[in-house]
C-alpha cells in the first residue's frame, strides 16, 4: 500500500468529515430544524468515528491494517449512498452513525501502517505527506458543501460524489493489493498475541500516552467543536453565500497544505516543541481575529493562518501517536483518533449549544483562550520528556 493510494483515501474520508459544516443553514431549512440540531449530523458521525476507533485499532494489529483500510471505503461508499438517499432528518443522522462507524477504518490505521514502515526521524514528513490528502479533503469537504448547500441538486448530491469517490479508491486498492499483496498484508506479529482488551489498557496505562491523548482531545473540543460553525459564522456575521463562507472557511486547509509541504524545513529548523506552542497561539490568535474582524474577505487570511497553526500542532501530535507502543501501534492510532473525535462530539454538541442559545462570541472567545493554553502545556510536556531522555 503506497503513500499517494493511502492519501487518496484519507482525502474522501476527511470531506466527510468537514463536507455537512456548511451545509447545516441547508439541512436545517430542509428538515425544519435549528442549526444545533442540524448539526447533530456533524456530531453523531463524530461520536462513531471516535468510539469504533477503539475495536478497528487492535483488529488493524491482529488482521492486517491495509486489509481493514480497503474494507472500511467500501463500507464507506455505502454508508454515503445509503445518507443520500435518506428520506428524513432522524434516518440521516442514523446512515452518518454508519458513515462514522465505516470512516473509522481510514486515516488512523493509514497513519499505524506508516509508523510500522518508516523510521521516526522520517516520520512526520512522510506522515505530512499523507496529510496533504487529509487536509485537500478536508478543503473539498468544505467547498463542496457550500457549493452544494446553494444548488439545485442540494446536499443529496454531495453525498453521492463522495460515495462514488470511495468506490474508486477502494477499487485502486484491492488492484495494487493483489500485485503486492506480501508487502501490505502482514500485521504485526507481536500484537496479534494480546487480547484486544489488554491492548487498549496498556496505551491508556502509559504515562505519556495519557498526556498524548489529553492534547488531543482539547484540540478536538476547542478546535474541531468551534471550526464546524465557522461557514455558519461567516454566512451570519458577514452576511455572505454559504457558498463564500465555505470558500473562505476552507482556506484553513490551505494553510495546512503549507505546513505540509514545508514540513521537512520546518521539523530540522524549529523542532518539535516550538512548532506545538506556535501552533496553539496562532490557533488562539486567529479565533481572536475572526471575532473582531468586520472585513469580511480578511476571514480567509486568518483561516489559513490557523490552519498553518493547527498542523504544527497536530502533526506533532499523530507522530508521537504512531510511537505510543509500537507492537501495538493500530490500537495506539486508534485510541489517538477516539480521543480526537470525541473530543470533536463534545466540542460541536457544546458549541451547538451555545450559538442556540447565546450566539458565536463565547465559542471564538473560550478557543482564542484555550488553544494558546492548550500548546503551551503540551510543548512543556515533550522539554520535559526530552529532558528525560
């Protein structure tokens, strides 16, 4: 399984997970729902995803990652076919439950294979390599839903080009598979003898892993829970097309596309604990920003700032994840991304919360506080845990 195959796959699964932020306005006028409750899309894909990490994770050690990954896009091509075609509000939330369950196959094991095939001192610039196809899926997510949301064929449609997306990759797959099928097949050996259960104790048992998984988790409530409303917030406060919005909100990704493709300068000259508390005040700053700002086109400048931001951040992050316990290093990805989308749930459902009831100010403001927090902490943790070694 090559990198650019496993980046195709991760570019579909991270536009579903970014693809229904802008489209909430639309699915809210077409169910009769608030936005909050619109989001509940948004929110139970997210509870799925980072709950099924946890049995996907150790089955990807005991049964092959590659294997799990191909299976998880057809589950995948399906699960967004079956939301296209959802007739109401209440069975679209229960196809992106599936969606969730399907998608939680992808990235995290993509992201243990890596760690099983390449040297730590190569490994953020290869898995900034697989983060180019997060990050452009994430910015196609965004896109096409503001895109989508103000067409005539709606958001069904959507759903429907992200299911025949996964179809071909999974097809790529399962060809390149049985060329190679040696090379991807085999899971790691040692792992395959532990219980599941014990796998999952064992990470959580680890010192450093807990710090891992607590970052991880604020970013997923300060930062992924409050960038789901920025299309909404824009649309709102500016007065601008979904379509605008989702555009300018979608630069985010760009500057994680920067990040990515200026990672191997960046990791030899700043290293890893300056790029973490960077990323958090630039990630504050840039929530600051959005709220003062009346200039409505300056939103986009901002998002890729953040987005710049955010990957200092997380992908020193997910490289500290793939090193957790590398005999177990699916169930330790995995437990990375349940902490992750967990964190992502409880963020969107409290920011939901919150803009029902008492607007966007508190949700930019408790971010702009929290990440620069956030960073700092953990940039603490990795001089203290080189100190140690």
């Amino acid at each position: 399984m090559t990198v650019p195959l496993l980046a195709g796959a991760a570019f579909f699964s991270a536009a579903a997970l970014r693809i229904c932020d802008a489209m909430l306005p639309r699915l809210a006028s077409d169910f009769s729902v608030t936005p909050g409750t619109a989001g509940q899309v948004i929110i139970w894909f997210a509870v799925a995803y980072g709950l099924v990490q946890l049995l996907f994770g150790p089955m990807g050690d005991r049964y092959g990652k590659a294997r799990l990954v191909r299976l998880a896009l057809a589950g995948c091509a399906g699960a967004s076919l079956a939301s296209a075609l959802a007739p109401d509000f209440q069975v679209l939330v229960w196809t992106r439950v599936a969606w969730g369950i399907a998608a939680a196959g992808v990235i995290p094991l993509a992201m243990a294979w890596i760690g099983d095939t390449v040297p730590y001192d190569q490994r953020q610039v290869t898995l900034a390599r697989l983060l180019t196809g997060t990050i452009s899926g994430m910015m196609a997510g965004q896109l096409a839903g503001g895109f989508f949301a103000e067409s005539a064929v709606g958001w069904r449609a959507a759903f429907l080009s992200l299911s025949v997306g996964y179809s071909v990759v999974a097809l790529l797959l399962v060809a390149q598979a049985r060329q190679v099928h040696a090379s991807i097949a085999a899971p790691v050996a040692a792992a395959s003898r532990v219980p599941m259960s014990q796998q999952l104790l064992y990470v959580l048992r680890l010192p450093w892993a807990r710090v891992v998984l607590l970052a991880v988790l604020a970013e997923g409530f300060f930062l992924l829970g409050p960038l789901s409303y920025l299309p909404t917030y824009l649309h709102v406060r500016h007065e601008l097309p979904l379509s605008t919005a989702s555009a300018l909100a979608a630069l985010n990704a760009v500057g994680g596309l920067v990040y990515a493709f200026t990672a191997r300068h960046i990791v030899a000259r700043f290293g890893e604990w300056r790029m973490v508390l960077a990323g958090g005040w630039l990630m504050g700053i840039g929530f600051l920003a959005w709220w003062i700002s009346t200039v409505p086109l300056l939103s986009g400048l901002i998002a890729l700032v953040v987005g710049f931001g955010t990957f200092l951040y997380h992908n020193t992050l997910q490289t500290h994840a793939t090193q957790m316990v590398p005999a177990a290093r699916g169930t330790s990805v995995a437990v990375f991304a349940s902490f992750l989308f967990t964190g992502q749930a409880l963020g969107v459902t409290a920011a939901g919360y919150v803009v029902d009831r008492f607007g966007f100010t508190p949700v930019l403001l408790s971010a702009a506080v929290a990440l620069p927090f956030v960073g700092r902490s953990f940039a603490r943790g990795l001089q203290r845990r080189s100190a140690g070694d």
